[in-house]
C-alpha cells in the first residue's frame, strides 16, 4: 500500500513539473500579447501631415520612440526563445530517460506475467502450498503467493504510471516546441516591420537633413522655452521644500513644547506630593536646553516616500490610452542629424487627442502654475515630487489629495494634432530618470 502511495505522489509531483512548464509558456504569451498591445496602440498614434520643422521633428521622435519599442519586443522574443530552447531541452532529456524506464517497467512486467501464465492454475498454487514440509513452511508459502500476487499488481500499477509520464512529457514537450515555432515566427514578423519602420525613418531624416539652419533654430527655440520653464519648476519645487521645512520646524517646535508642559506638571506632581509629606524637595540637575535638529521629514512624508521607492519600475504611465516615448531624458545626440542635441528634465510622452493626465502614486497638489497658456501640476509624494507639463485644463486644485491613477487634467493637443505631456520626477531638488521609475 505504501509503495502505492508513493508512486502517486510521484506521479502528482512529475504532473506539478509540467504544469509548471504550460504556465510559464502562457505567461510568456500573455505578456507578448500585453507587448503586442502597446505597439499597436504607439503605432495608431498619427503623424503630422505638416511638412514645418517643428513637425517633422515632432514625427521623427514618434517613429524613433516606436523603432525603440520593436527593438525592446524584438529582444523580449529572443531572450524568451532561448528559454523556452532551454525548456525544449530539458524535456527532451527527462522524456528519454522516462522511456527508458518504461522499456525497463515493460521487460519486468513482461517477465512477471510470462512467470504468474506458467503457473497461473489454482492447483499449482495449492499444490505449492500444501506441499509444505511443517505449518510454518506452509504459512511462509501462503504470504509468498500473496505477496506476488501483490508484486504483480504494483507492477501493472507503475507502468500504467510510468506510461501516462511519458504521455504527458510528449505532449508538453510538443507544446514547448510550438511555442518556439511561434515565437520565432513572430521574431522573423516583427523584424520585417522594424526594417519597414527604419527606412520609413530614413526617409525623414534625409526630408529634414536638408533643413539643418530650420531645425537647429528650432531646437533653440525650443531649449530656451524648456529652461524658463525648467527655471519655474525649480523655483516652486525650492519654495516647496522651504514650505515643507517650515511645517516640520513647527510641528517639532509644538512637540517640544508639549513634551515641557508634561515636564513641568510632573514636576509640580511632585513637589505637592513632597509638600504633603512634609519632605525636603531635591532640585533635578541643570541640563543642557535642547537644540533644535535640523530638518527632517515627518512621519507622514517618510511613509509615502518609502511607498514610493518600493514602486520603482511599476509606477503607472502619467498618460491615459494610447503613448509613445518622443522624448526621453538626459541629454543625446539625435542620430542623423548633425549638431542636434537635446537636454531633456523629464520625458515626453505622445498621446491621442482628448488623453488625460494621471498621478502616479497618491499625493498632494503642491502648486499649479501657467506656461505659454498651458497648466502645469506638481504632486508631492513624500521627498518626491512629480511633474505634469503642458495641460490645457486641470480638474485639481492646490492642495488637493490624489490617488494613484487619479485624473488630473487634460493633455493640450496643438494645431499640428500632437497631444505631448512633458513629465518630470524629482527628489527634492534632485532630478531623476522617469523612465526608471515607470518601468519604459
């Protein structure tokens, strides 16, 4: 019975094991189709039919932030090729030592039954038995031919096991495959479209290399208008900060406050209890007046900004529906375009007409300032802050608490049809890479 138990368990866990191989091919596929998805949807994001500079540029950006997007599925489908390869692999070598051990259950088995048909009649067996020398002897024999006749079942027990192993195994193993066919497929479609995409973009770039005094007075343009407004964040993030100074100088000064009163009445407590007693009052030792520590955050800021870092590279994309990466931060040369280089703060996010913009994790507005006729939000989390550009209205005020993926306003979509929110992280002062902490 024990050794019957243990062959089921051993067949539950070889079942576990391929189970756990379907799930991690469809959660592969799962996250293909979610990768699959977002291309499609950067990929409905229009074009401008304009042929200014300012167009084609804000074009080329559109195009390179979906070549980059293929690029990334292209390297997601052959990193998951090579596992699912190893996976392949794997199963190939358990399903060959499984049919070695059904080649052997076999023989045995086949063994056992030749044996059990030459001396399958009743009379053999009694004959055997009562053949016996002594009781004892005959009482050895009658558990002997019991015990075979268990054997022989055990033995049809483990190769039905070993059989439905081995069924099981082909058939994940083939799945497996299909799944590298697949993939691979995809791969070679992707490619093709990424080829298509690529020399679409060398089209534009010899259309603009031909405008290089248009695009680099533009490029000026637009870096003079991202400083004054870089200029106008910092200076509220800086007013902010003091803000936030301020707050925690008060709250630790009513603390300590408090922290006097208590002392002073338990001091009185006890002189009148001394008084009562008729007993000499001991003076407590002078000590040092306690300094004032410098600023920290309260308790409150440090929760959030430790929420906050546990998120980073899950926090939610700050636009709604449909985006593309146009703009992405730090500074860089825009390859094939001679003496272009930008120095972006945030990133720039490219939605569809009426997109909105989002929180990112629960906050509280901290200001809310105009720019060239545009709205623009800063939400604090914490000692981090997170900033919203270009918005032609806002359903926020100053001081407002949000929730994560709460609406904000909507993003403005100019003449040309481009929807672009310009999205900045900082730490305090500290400006950090938003595409690290959203995960693109």
């Amino acid at each position: 019975m024990k050794k019957i138990v243990c062959l089921i368990c051993i067949g539950l866990c070889c079942v576990a094991l391929q189970a756990q191989t379907t799930r991690k091919i469809q959660e592969l596929e799962k996250q293909h189709k979610e990768l699959q998805k977002q291309i499609a949807a950067s990929e409905s994001l229009l074009q401008s039919t304009s042929k200014d500079v300012n167009s084609q540029l804000s074009n080329l950006a559109l195009l390179s932030g979906q070549i980059d997007e293929r690029k990334k599925y292209i390297a997601v489908i052959e990193k998951d090729m090579l596992t699912i390869q190893r996976e392949t692999g794997r199963l190939e070598v358990e399903l060959k030592k499984l049919q070695r051990e059904l080649k052997e259950r076999k023989l045995k088995y086949e063994q056992s039954v030749n044996y059990m048909y030459r001396n399958k009649s009743v009379q053999e067996k009694l004959m055997f038995i009562f053949s016996a020398e002594d009781l004892g002897q005959m009482y050895r024999r009658m558990r002997y031919v019991q015990r075979y006749a268990d054997y022989q079942k055990q033995q049809g027990v483990r190769l039905w096991h070993k059989q439905k192993q081995v069924v099981d195994k082909q058939r994940t193993l083939e799945n497996s495959r299909k799944a590298k066919e697949a993939l691979l497929k995809q791969g070679m479609a992707e490619k093709e479209k990424l080829m298509a995409q690529e020399e679409e973009r060398r089209g534009l770039l010899a259309s603009l290399q031909k405008k290089q005094w248009d695009i680099e007075a533009e490029v000026k343009k637009q870096r003079l208008s991202a400083n004054r407004l870089n200029a106008e964040i910092d200076r509220l993030i800086e007013i902010e900060i003091a803000q936030a100074k301020k707050r925690e100088e008060e709250r630790r000064r009513k603390e300590l406050a408090a922290a006097k009163r208590r002392k002073e009445a338990a001091q009185k407590a006890a002189a009148a209890k001394s008084k009562a007693a008729n007993k000499p009052i001991e003076k407590s030792a002078n000590k040092p007046a306690e300094k004032m520590e410098h600023y920290q955050l309260g308790n409150d800021d440090h929760r959030l900004s430790g929420s906050f870092e546990s998120n980073k590279g899950r926090l939610p994309i700050p636009i709604t529906g449909a985006y593309a990466l146009i703009g992405r931060y730090g500074q860089y040369q825009v390859p094939g375009l001679r003496n272009v280089r930008l120095d972006n703060k945030g990133i720039d996010l490219k939605g569809k007409k009426g997109a909105q913009a989002r929180a990112i994790f629960d906050g509280e507005v901290s200001a809310i300032f105009q720019y060239n006729g545009m709205a623009n939000v800063l939400v604090r989390h914490g000692s981090y802050i997170s900033v919203y550009c270009n918005l032609s209205s806002v359903l926020i005020k100053k001081g407002s608490l949000l929730k994560a993926r709460d609406i904000i306003g909507e993003v403005n979509t100019d003449s040309d049809g481009n929807t672009v929110l310009h999205f900045q992280l900082r730490k305090e002062t500290v400006k950090l890479n938003p595409q690290l902490w959203l995960g693109l």
